[in-house]
C-alpha cells in the first residue's frame, strides 16, 4: 500500500539505537543537571539565541550568549528519534496498520491533552514548568506506547486462531 | 459485514499467511478482516475476491447492522 509521509522501515531500528542511550542521559541529566552545568565546561558554546533572556533580566534577540548545549543536544535527538520509531513504516505497511496508527495518535493526543489540562488547573510555578518540558516529548511517547500495544494485540490474535 | 474468506480458504487449503502474501498485506490484516473486526478497503475486497475466483459480493456479505 502507498503510503504518504511515512518514513522507510529500517528508520525504526536506527531510531531505537538513539532513543534509548539518549533517554538514558535524559534520565541522568534530569538528576544531576546543576552538577552537569557547573562541570561540564566543554559542553559551554557561544549559539546564536533568537530570543534570550530570565526572569529577572531583559528580553534579547538576536544575540549570540554562551550556554551549554547538553540539554539541547539531548532534546533534540529525543524528538528525532522517537519520529523514526513512531512514524516508519512496518515491514508489511497495509491499510490496516493506517489504521492502528491513526487511531493511536488519535488517543496520544487526547490523553496528552488530558494530562495537560489537569497540570493547568492543579500544577503551579516551577513544577508547572516542568509539567511544560515533558509535554514537549509525551504525544509521542504516548502515541508509541499505544501504537505498539495495539499492533501488538494484533498479532496475538493470529497466535489465537492457530 | 459478514464473510466468507475461511470457508474460501479452506476450500483452496491456503492459510491465513499464504493469503496474505498474495494480496501483499499483514496477517493480522486478514486475521482481522476474517474475524470481522476490520472493514477492508474495495481494493483489498477484490484482490481477496480475485485470488478465490469468485466475485466480491460471493464472498463478502452486508449485514442488516450495516445500514
């Protein structure tokens, strides 16, 4: 079956070889992230930021700030690799896993949402941040959690008819 | 939508694997359409329709809960 802006399948594997030694030091970042900023003097670049700026000091454009790149190298190599593992084809790609696929990003995104609208009314300040930081990564997750249990239960069907 | 795919199967001795393959789409894909949990596509319809010989409306049926 031809399918629109699907990714070829050995995307899948490439994509799990990098989504889980990132998600490990995701993982380790998030535990040790201000040892990881004061110690980590080599990770520290000079990048050009279009907007910058805290809380307490001006909002900037266009400038170029020093700032270490770990957490950024680690959350964009998170987003592509769980694209190549949410959005490659199977090996059979057919109108039927479209289907799966469609239906389970369907859920992700309510259950994200969902997640998201009870944070806004029960989660303030800081945590509420961090609530913000992680919806970045959970459609997806969500979407590959369900995705996989469903075309799981699928193939256990076969295994039940036998 | 009712139908008839085992029953066809049998009578050619394919398993749900080999029709598979011959009209290029997953097991589960057949399992699923077999068992009436997935409506198939018209194209899928008459691939499997073709590989038995028969016409679509010979091997796959409406029900009244279609309507």
């Amino acid at each position: 079956m031809k399918t629109q802006y699907l990714l070829p399948n050995k995307f899948k594997k490439i994509g799990w070889l990098i989504f889980i030694p990132v998600s490990l030091l995701g993982i380790l970042w998030l535990i040790f992230e201000p040892l990881f900023e004061q110690k980590l003097d080599l990770l520290e670049f000079n990048v050009f930021a279009l907007v910058s700026g805290g809380i307490l000091n001006d909002t900037y454009v266009f400038q170029v700030i020093e700032n270490n790149i770990l957490d950024e190298f680690i959350g964009v190599l998170f987003i592509i690799s769980s694209i190549f593992i949410a959005f490659s084809k199977e090996k059979t790609e057919d109108e039927f896993i479209a289907m799966i696929r469609l239906e389970s990003l369907v859920w992700a995104t309510y259950i994200n949402y969902g997640v998201l609208i009870l944070a806004l009314i029960f989660v303030y300040d800081i945590p509420f941040f961090w609530v913000l930081v992680f919806n970045m990564f959970t459609t997806l997750i969500f979407f590959i959690i369900r995705y996989n249990w469903a075309l799981n239960n699928s193939k256990k069907s076969i295994e039940n008819e036998k | 939508m009712k139908n008839s795919i085992k029953v066809e199967r049998a009578k050619k001795n394919i398993t749900q694997a080999q029709l598979a393959d011959l009209v290029n789409v997953s097991r589960q894909t057949i399992n699923a359409v077999e068992l009436g949990k997935y409506n198939l596509s018209t194209i899928l319809a008459l691939k499997i329709s073709s590989i038995f010989g028969q016409s679509v409306d010979e091997i796959f049926e409406l029900e009244t809960s279609d309507w």
